[in-house]
C-alpha cells in the first residue's frame, strides 16, 4: 500500500485493507495524540488548513494532529479575511496555497469543490467536508470509534437518525458500513431520509438496509446510536426546517429500552438532539470520538506525506 502523495477526498476511493491500514496506524498514534509520547515524524513539513466553513473539531484536530507529529500549519478559518473575498477562484486559492505548503485541507460549502481541487493541486487534498457530499477523515475517526468501543465493525447494527438527507458524515459512514457488511437502520422523518443514490449504492454492495421513523423501535436492538445534528444552514427552506428540528432526542428514558452495550455516538456539534444528562452515562461516546479525530488525522497526514507506509 502506498499513500504517498494520495488525495483523501471520499471514503469510497480507499479498500476495505487501505481503512484497516489507516486505523491500524491510528491505533499506533494514541499515545502521541495524548501527548505521552514526543514525535518529530512529520518534521519539515507544512499544512495549509483552508476552511471556508466553520468548524471546531475537523480544524483543530487535524491542525493538533500536524504539531503533535512535529509540522507546522498555515492557512484561514475566515475566509472573507482572504482574497477570496476579492472575487478569486477557488482554482487559484488552491494554486497558490500548494506554493507554501506540503498538505492541504480544505472544507468547503459546494458540494465536489474537494475533488476540484485535487485536479488542480500537486501536493495531497484532504477533503475536510464538502457541502453535503462527502466528510472522509470524519468516517475513518468513527469507524475508529466503533472498532475501539465494540471490538469489530462489521459485526454491529448501526442506527443512523437524523438529517439523512443533507448530512455528509452519514452518507459517508454508510458507504464504509456497507463495505464492512455491518446491518443499518436509517432513522429520519421521510424528508430527510437518506438520499436514494446512496442506498442503492449501498445495497448494491451487499448492505442489509432498513428504514424507521420511531427512534424509540430502532434503539431496541441497535448496537451503535449514531445521532446528527438537524443542519439549518443546509436547508433551502427555513420552514421546512422549523417542521423538523427537535423530532428525535436521546434521553435516559429513550435508553431504558436499549439494547444492552449500546454505544451513542455523534458527530458534533449537538444542539437539541442529545441531552446532556447523557453524558456521564456508559452510552455517551461522543468525547471519546471527538478525541478520536487526533490519532486517526495523525495517521492520515503521516501516510499522505510519506512519513510512514
């Protein structure tokens, strides 16, 4: 297997052996992620950290990921404080930014603008998020999670609820879910059910594929709770939105009839969905996962740039 120099811009261009590998590495990388181990793998090297969309999460941990391996990191978190903001090209943003630096991660709110750049980069895209299309590192830290928490992946039910619809980490997960064999369950109101490209898709990949509108039937023998946000920002309504926002929330009295072992995971940020009373319980592995970012980003840069094979 060779990364070196590889754009990661949706979970569907790696193997089955290739996520495996990564999260291999990752594993590798906890120690340094916790700072209980130093590491200057990554010496020399620089990052450009190119978000056009807000985040916590992605940006800081992959830039916490870069320094804890020893590189550096450039970049922008506003983009209206760039020449963006004069009418440039995201083309020639990339062009330039590939001048300083060795790596270049890039959330952006179009969706395909990731696998654009990489037609127009030399150095390695990471796709931090596109629009509603495709959040790789994102599944590769959850698949992460599910593998450290449960033990396998392919071997559990997985309950995805929420914005189905427009949500980029679930479409994501579901592809790699679907490689790994693991049963789903999509959890949504009808309008924001998982768009039907990636359910064929993922049914052509041999996915067993149901559907529910009651959260309180699915977690009865689900293994994983994989919750989302209800995203405003990508509604083109806001009273479709208002219909929806607040339908599914996880609390204690939810749980009551929840499968024994059941693990409640969540891309954050969360607003109404889970409450916080959940979060000191055996359920709640929404930190841990968060936290998980670090390794699995450590190990995707490191093998991106050529510092491990």
């Amino acid at each position: 297997m060779n990364f070196k120099g590889r754009d990661i811009v949706s979970i569907k261009d790696l193997t089955e052996e290739e996520i495996l590998h990564i999260l291999d590495i990752a594993e590798g990388m906890v120690p340094i992620a916790r700072g209980e181990e130093k590491s200057n793998l990554l010496e020399g090297n620089i990052m450009a950290s190119l978000f056009f969309e807000p985040s916590t999460r992605t940006r800081l941990s992959f830039e916490a990921a870069m320094k804890r391996l020893g590189g550096n990191v450039i970049g922008f978190a506003r983009p209206g404080a760039t020449s963006i903001q004069k009418g440039e090209s995201l083309a020639d943003t990339i062009r330039t930014a590939e001048s300083y630096c060795d790596v270049i991660v890039m959330r952006h709110p179009q969706e395909g603008s990731a696998r654009m750049a990489a037609e127009f980069a030399s150095v390695p895209i990471i796709n931090g998020g596109d629009g509603a299309g495709h959040h790789p590192t994102q599944c590769l830290l959850d698949l992460f999670t599910i593998k450290k928490e449960k033990g396998d992946i392919g071997k559990n039910k997985v309950a995805l609820v929420g914005d189905l619809k427009y949500g980029r980490t679930v479409h994501s997960l579901a592809y790699a879910l679907a490689m790994f064999k693991a049963e789903m369950v999509f959890v949504a109101p009808e309008q924001l059910q998982m768009p039907s490209e990636v359910v064929e898709e993922c049914k052509a990949m041999g996915a067993t594929i149901s559907f529910e509108t009651d959260l309180e039937k699915a977690v009865e023998d689900a293994d994983v709770l994989y919750v989302t946000r209800i995203q405003k920002e990508r509604f083109p309504d806001p009273e479709e939105y208002n219909k929806v926002v607040g339908i599914y929330k996880v609390d204690k009295k939810l749980l009551e009839n929840a499968k024994k072992g059941i693990i409640v995971m969540h891309p954050l940020p969360r607003v109404y969905e889970i409450a916080p009373e959940i979060d000191n319980t055996e359920y709640a592995s929404y930190f841990r996962q968060a936290f998980n970012g670090v390794p699995v980003r450590m190990a995707i840069l490191a093998l991106v740039l050529g510092g491990i094979k």
